[in-house]
C-alpha cells in the first residue's frame, strides 16, 4: 500500500509519512484508519453525478487534488448514508441531506448558466469563479438556500472529512493515534522519536501563490 496523497504546500515534515506508524496502532485502530487510504468504493448517498458535482466542490473548499478530493467525498456520502450528520440543524435549513443535495443540483444550474454541461464539466477556472462567488456574495440566499449557513455546512463536511484523513496528518506532522504506545515527550518542541521537525515553521498556506 502507498502512503496517502500530500495537500498541495511545501514538504515541511520530508520523509514523514504516518502510516508508516501503522504497526504501533491497535488492530482496529489499524483498521480504521487504513481503510481511508482505499480506492473509494460506489456511493450510498450521492447519485454519480452529485458525487461528480460533491468532488469538485471539496476539492477547492480544502484544495486538494482529484483523487484526495474524491476520497472526502467517500466520508461525507458515508455520514449521510448512515444519517451520521451533526445532529441538529438551523431552522431555515433543511436537513444535512436535503441541503446537500440542493446546493448539488444548483451548482449544476449554475454551471448550466455559465454555458457548461455540469459543475463537474466546467473548467477549474469556471469552478473557481462559481465557488468563489458564492463566497464573497452578500446575498443572504443562494438558489433558495441560506448563503452563509450553506457554506457552513459545506465548510463543516469537507473540513471533518479532510482532517480525519492522514494526507492531512502528513501535512501537520502529525504521528497518528497513540494508542495503546502513548506519548513519553511533553512539552513544546518536545518531539517523539518518530517525529519530524517542521522544515518550514514561517509558513502560511493561506499566503500561498495561486
């Protein structure tokens, strides 16, 4: 099995890599986190062509590249499936799955509107530009939807999603569970033997050129 995708940035921890952890986690542990690093299988939730739409849109939400972006998908379509959602919702929003899938189908009409077939079909320009504007927008609603409370949501999924997956704990450093081995290294800068040094502490993703 390889090591999971990198997010887009420098290599700040080079040579890292957490699943080369994996032997000191228990077994189910193990199995858990492994089974992330898999080919995502067929959706539950999404039809193929929200799952298309869903793929491009956590791909700039979090910007990482196709095959990590798809992945996330994976999780998210296996929190709705399952109705494994926050447990609440805002009074002037649907439900996590209503929601989902609506904002989907608007983004295709959008697409449409711009002179694509799909979300999924526009250029990465044309998709950046329609996410873009969503975000900078002072609508309060976008295709009938409450605009700051979708992105939320959007922001909420992705987010969740991305940093369960180890090319996130690569990005940070991040040596994994610690069970059953524990940590032995408290404190600032104090680092476990299998840790990496941030070669890049000054960095800024948010800074980063387009």
């Amino acid at each position: 099995m390889t090591g999971p995708a990198t997010a887009p940035g420098p290599d700040r921890f080079p040579g890292f890599r957490v699943v080369g952890q994996a032997g000191h986690w228990d077994e189910a542990t193990r199995a858990v986190v492994l089974a992330r690093l898999e080919p995502p299988g067929p959706t539950r939730f999404f039809s193929k062509a929200e799952q298309a739409a869903a793929v491009v849109l956590v791909g700039l939400l979090v910007d990482v590249d196709e095959e990590l972006a798809a992945s996330l998908v994976a999780e998210i379509d296996g929190r709705l499936a399952d109705d494994e959602t926050d447990g609440w919702h805002y009074d002037d929003m649907p439900t996590d799955e209503e929601a989902w899938r609506r904002s989907l189908a608007a983004l295709d009409a959008e697409a449409a509107d711009r002179g694509g077939e799909s979300f999924a079909a526009l250029s990465p320009d044309d998709a950046h530009a329609a996410v873009a504007g969503i975000a900078d927008s002072d609508a309060e609603r976008w295709h009938g939807l409450p605009r700051g409370r979708l992105w939320d949501l959007w922001m909420r999924y992705s987010c969740t999603a991305y940093y369960a997956h180890p090319a996130a704990w690569d990005e940070m450093g991040w040596g994994g569970p610690a069970y059953p081995r524990g940590y032995k290294n408290i404190g600032i800068d104090a680092r476990e033997p299998y840790e990496v040094a941030d070669h890049d502490p000054g960095f800024d993703p948010a800074r980063r050129p387009a």
